[in-house]
C-alpha cells in the first residue's frame, strides 16, 4: 500500500513550487486559485520570498499548503497513483484531506490563513517557546515536562519519532524542561525558532477561534482515510473531520504513533508530497525497511515515474 504524506511548518523555503508552476500548467492553476482565494499574490511569496516574509505563520501555512497540493495534483496527473491512505503533519492534514477530497482547496487555504493567524494571536510573541528534546523517551519527557511546570504550561507537542520530541508551552517553563532534560542525559535540548507555543493548551483560544472559521466549510466523504495527528489513526468518518481539525490546534502530534499505525495497515511505500524532505527523514527511521519518495520538483516525478511498474500500485 502507498500513503501521501504532506509536510508541515518548518518545510518552507523560498523558490518553492516555481518548478513545478513552470513546468506544470496543473500546477500554475494551483497557485492561481490560491492567488484568488486569499486575495492576494501567494505565489510570487512562494517562489521569491523574502524568507522573512514567508517564515510569518499567516504566509507559512497557506504557502506549504498551495506547494504541496500543486505537488499533489503534478503527482496524480503524471503518475495516476492514488493513495491507500494520508497523513499531514499538523499543518500538513489539512492537505492530506484536499488528497482525500474531504476538503475544497479553495476553504482549506482560506482557512490555514486564518489558522495561522489565530495560532500566532492566541500568545504575545515572547511569551511562549518550542523546543525539541533529543534521545530522551516519551514517558521521560513527559514527567520533566511536569516537574518543570511550576504553575506554567510546559509539555509534549509534537512526538516525532523515536528519541525525537518537541515541547512547547511558556518561555521560562520550557526553558526549566530543557535543562531538566540535559541533566537527565537529553543528547539535545534546542530552542526552535518558531513564534508561537503550537500544539499545547496555550492554543486552546486558537482551537476556539478556529471552530467559529469551519462552521461555514463543507466537509466532503472522504475517498481514503486520513490518519489524524490527535488519534494517530485513520478516519474514514466526514462527521469527525472538524472537532478533529480544532483538537489538533492545542493537542500533541502523535507522528511517531501515525506512521507506526500506517505501516501495520500494509503501507510499504510512503510519498511526500510537498515541500522539503522533513518527514521522508523521519519515516525512515520509525518504519525501517519501508520505501520512501519525495515529490517537490520536477525531478523528484521524473524519479518517482521511473520507478512507477507493475508492482508499484495503491
């Protein structure tokens, strides 16, 4: 089985999809009805930056979700393949649901806007932190994280893979982790440059904000199941869609969980549809032996088409 997995924040780089859009007319649509639905010129952002322009979370999040859909539409056009399943990494599901056609992409671009916008309002910047704890396991973490509180917000926000996991929550709380986590043997404790605690009860008034924006979006059936970053499970049910997408603001993304889940349901092949090579590199190292491509380019088609045979099917 073959699951499109799509990249989240972090993946972003400014040059990203001009490839694609100058060699795919699928993909300039792409970008146009991108274009037309924020109203304003996402792609030029995309294709030219300036990288401080797009590392804002208002840009960063349409922006990766206009590439890697492009790529999408350039993977299903040249290749035909079709998922067994899909993944996103946090921003990322939102993509994986335009795969499944569960959401238009026209709301799902608007509404990764006003995502961003909510996530980066729901914390004064300064206030909160990330950082990503190397080589320590999942339970250790979580009681450092506890010990480290002191009245604050300190936890798990994104369990990437084995010996990889980012906390979030105040300043001064993940701060405390970290050192907690260095004396306990962390092989790392990094800062992250982001501007805002994601995944952690911080982001509560984001999810709230966020619920408001996704009354007025139709949710379609979806045609394959999308594993959840809340559950780590595939959801086949248009019904849960929703209070899944307003979870997922302030609850942790299960990644480690998500990939282990599709590989138990047969998955063999994993393609990254979109920008950078984040996820191929964690893949790799939670499903070991598993096959794993990147489409962002023109090149990476071309390779994924040589490869496409008789045994290279959903």
């Amino acid at each position: 089985m073959i699951a499109f997995v799509f990249p989240g924040q972090g993946s972003q780089s400014p040059g990203m999809g001009k490839d694609l859009a100058d060699n795919f007319t699928v993909a300039r649509q792409v970008f146009e009805e991108a274009n037309d639905s924020l109203g304003f010129d996402i792609a030029s952002l995309c294709y030219n930056g300036p990288e401080e322009d797009l590392k804002l979370t208002t840009n960063t999040q349409p922006a990766i979700l206009t590439v890697s859909v492009a790529a999408l539409r350039v993977l299903e056009q040249e290749t035909g393949l079709t998922p067994g399943v899909a993944a996103g990494h946090s921003l990322g599901e939102y993509s994986a649901l335009v795969c499944a056609g569960a959401l238009g992409f026209a709301d799902a671009v608007r509404t990764v806007r006003q995502r961003g916008a909510f996530m980066q309002e729901a914390v004064p910047v300064g206030v909160g932190a990330m950082a990503a704890i190397m080589g320590l396991d999942t339970a250790t973490i979580e009681s450092l994280c506890a010990e480290a509180a002191q009245g604050e917000v300190v936890s798990a926000a994104n369990f990437n893979s084995p010996g990889q996991v980012v906390i979030a929550g105040h300043c001064s709380a993940v701060s405390r982790a970290c050192d907690l986590a260095k004396a306990n043997g962390a092989k790392r404790a990094l800062p992250l440059p982001v501007s805002a605690p994601f995944h952690c009860s911080l982001m509560v008034p984001a999810g709230e904000r966020l619920e408001e924006v996704l009354a007025d979006v139709q949710i379609g059936a979806l045609r394959v199941p999308v594993v959840s970053n809340v559950e780590a499970t595939p959801n086949s049910d248009a019904a849960r869609v929703k209070d899944l997408l307003i979870s997922q603001v302030s609850a942790p993304v299960r990644w480690d969980e998500s990939v282990k889940n599709m590989a138990e349901l047969g998955v063999e092949r994993y393609i990254e549809v979109g920008p950078g090579k984040v996820l191929s590199g964690l893949i790799k190292r939670i499903a070991k032996g598993s096959v794993v491509h990147n489409v962002e380019s023109t090149a990476g088609i071309k390779k994924l088409e040589s490869v496409v045979g008789a045994n290279f099917h959903a």
